[in-house]
C-alpha cells in the first residue's frame, strides 16, 4: 500500500509554513493519540503516520528532498523520518516530534504549556497584615492602607522594552522558552539560555524598569472593613497584587484582619464578655450597677442579693454584630467581687462584729468546712 502525501496527512497545503506544519501536526496529534482514541483500532498506526510526516516536514533538508522527490528520497536507506527496518519508529525521531505536541496533549493536567507561554506571566498575590480596634471592627470602616508593589512601568507600558516597542522572539529556541539537544535515544529539553524561558527578548530594555516591564512603588489603596470582622478574616482585593511580567494579569492582594485585644472587652465570636468589680456590700445587699457597651453607650444591670464572684449577667444584643448578617451577639457581665483593704478601725470593729453574728451567712462556707471534717474523720477510721 503506498505513503499517503505528508502534507496530505497533516492537512495543511504544500506551500505551508514551518507554523503552519506545526499547527497542523499540533491538530492530528490530538485528534489521533491513542490514549484519546481507545476504542478505535487504526488510531495507533494513524498517529504514527502523522509523527512520521512531521518529523520529515518540520526538517529544512528533509521537506526540501521531499518536496523534490516525494516518498523516493527517504527510500534505500537515505536518512528520512519514516520507518527503521523491521517497520519500529526510531526512540530518538519518535520523542523529537512527540514532545513538540505533550503540552498540548497533557496541558490541562500538567499545568499548562511551559517555555514561551511564561512570556506574560501573571503578577504574584500580595499579602497584608491590617490590625484594627474592637471599636472598628464593631462598626466597620473604610480604611486606607499603603502597599509596597511591583506596578506596571508607565515609560514602556509594561513591555520592559523603550518606547512601548513588543519584545522580539528569540531567535535560538524560536519562541518556545526551551532548547532540545539530542543524546543518544533520548531527547534533553532545557531551559533557553538566551531568553530565560520566557521565549522573547528585548533588544533595547527600557530604562525606567531594565526590560522588567514592572517597577517597584508604594500605593494607597482604599480597604472596606465590614462590621463584624475577626482576627483571621480574609478580604481579597481582586487584581490589586503585584503586577505581571512584561504586560501579564496582576495578581490578586488579600488582606489578613487581626482584632487587637481590648482594655474592657474579651470577645468570643459574637458574644463580648466584661469583668465588672463590685463591693463585698453591693454584691451581699443587691443594687445596680453601671456599665459600658461596646457601641460606646451605657447600660445598667440589677444585681441580685448575695451575688458571688463569677456570677454573669446577659445584656441581649449588646454584642458584636455577625461578620454576614443575622443580628448582632450579646454581653456578659461577669461580676467580681471585691475584699475591701486598707481598713479603718472602726471598720474592722464592724467587721468583726459582722463575723461573730453571721454564722448562718456563709452557706458555701459551712458546707465546705462540713465536708473537710467527713473527711478527717473518715482517714482516722
């Protein structure tokens, strides 16, 4: 059975550029891998005639003998692309071709292309850590915060070249950001030393960023804190990051919030909880007290006679608000009562007169103390 022609099997036209070819083969060879085409017997030996066609057509020598000669010029042994004796493709010509489509084939699984995709490469994303009062993240604000970046260099537009002028494709890996050398069966594939990887070069870098295309620069940018942030809440500002090389996307910015801790107020999630001082007497007589609310307001609270250190009071609503809606938490009061000091002497007289008729006052006391005796009694028996 004859070689179908070639450019036939590529499909692509006989004038074709080395592009062109390489699209085409780009094209069959995902159409044909047989990993993609399971179920259909020829497409083994149709992705091989493709391979064949292109490791000949991509050569200058060898599309040159072959636009002259056809299919005769790789016959007898004449140093062509097709089959070795014995009908295997070569490992060295095989790999050669094959890794000019893997990108394509296995993008979406690996990554994405490598080599000349890099050339735009998109800015890295910036992180920043914003500290805020109780006080702001109860209410909420609008803040502006200073971030030191990469932005895009005004003088060439971001090309990294003078004048705005698009970089050029480097000549040594023609575009790809990759060169291959050839060692034994195998195919080396390496980093363009040239261009870097990024497939492009710049002939005349611009002076303001040296061909980076990006410069180094503070900016102020405006920051929306909601009402009800936490320490470990996270804004992303979309596009605000540092900027992309040689004309690339920005990366994005997120800002990491910290609560920072208050004088009067210990939050948990929604709730705040404040530890309020009170008198031996105010505790043991019952009254009202005072207190503050975090919106900056006041609110009184009834204190029940024979109050103990530890005991909490609810204030409803008084907390912070929920960080997405659905109201607002409450406040804890925590009461602590306090051992008067420094004593008058007419004070410890009252005292002591108290103690001596409160036998019946300390319940707590006295059960403790009942219990401490079981106890003695039980280790002596």
């Amino acid at each position: 059975m004859s070689k179908r022609d070639y450019y036939d099997v590529l499909g692509v036209s006989k004038g074709a550029s080395a592009d062109e070819i390489k699209k085409g083969f780009r094209k069959k060879a995902k159409e044909l891998h047989p990993d993609r085409n399971k179920d259909n017997p020829d497409a083994e030996a149709q992705f091989k005639e493709a391979n064949e066609a292109y490791d000949v057509l991509k050569d200058a020598e060898k599309k040159a003998a072959y636009d002259r000669f056809g299919h005769a010029a790789f016959e007898n042994g004449m140093g062509g692309g097709g089959q070795r004796p014995g009908g295997g493709f070569g490992s060295g010509d095989f790999s050669s071709a094959f890794s000019d489509v893997f990108d394509d084939l296995f993008g979406d699984f690996m990554g994405g292309r490598q080599g000349g995709g890099r050339r735009a490469a998109r800015g890295s994303d910036l992180r920043y850590n914003l500290r805020v009062t109780l006080e702001e993240a109860y209410s909420g604000m609008q803040k502006t915060i200073n971030v030191p970046t990469a932005v895009s260099c005004s003088s060439c537009e971001g090309t990294g070249a003078e004048g705005g002028v698009e970089p050029t494709t480097c000549p040594t890996c023609s575009g790809m950001g990759k060169v291959r050398a050839q060692q034994g069966f195998f195919t080396v594939e390496r980093t363009c030393p040239t261009c870097s990887g990024l497939g492009q070069i710049i002939k005349n870098p611009c002076t303001s960023c040296k061909g980076a295309g990006r410069v180094e620069k503070d900016r102020a940018l405006s920051v929306n804190i909601p009402a009800g942030v936490e320490t470990g809440t996270r804004i992303r500002l979309a596009g605000e990051g540092e900027a992309g090389m040689r004309g690339g996307p920005p990366g994005d910015l997120y800002i990491f919030v910290e609560v920072a801790p208050h004088e009067l107020f210990e939050r948990d999630s929604v709730n705040l909880y404040c530890r309020v001082p009170v008198s031996m007497a105010k505790a043991a007589l019952g009254g009202s007290i005072e207190v503050p609310t975090i919106d900056g307001g006041r609110g009184r609270v009834q204190i029940p006679a024979g109050s103990q250190s530890g005991r909490q009071m609810r204030l409803r609503g008084k907390g912070m608000p929920a960080l997405r809606g659905g109201g607002s938490g409450d406040m804890f009061i925590e009461l602590a009562v306090e051992t008067p000091v420094n004593l008058t002497s007419r004070q410890k007289e009252l005292l002591r007169e108290f103690e001596d008729l409160g036998e019946d006052n300390n319940p707590e006391t006295k059960s403790f103390f009942s219990s401490v005796k079981s106890f003695w009694d039980g280790m002596k028996g």
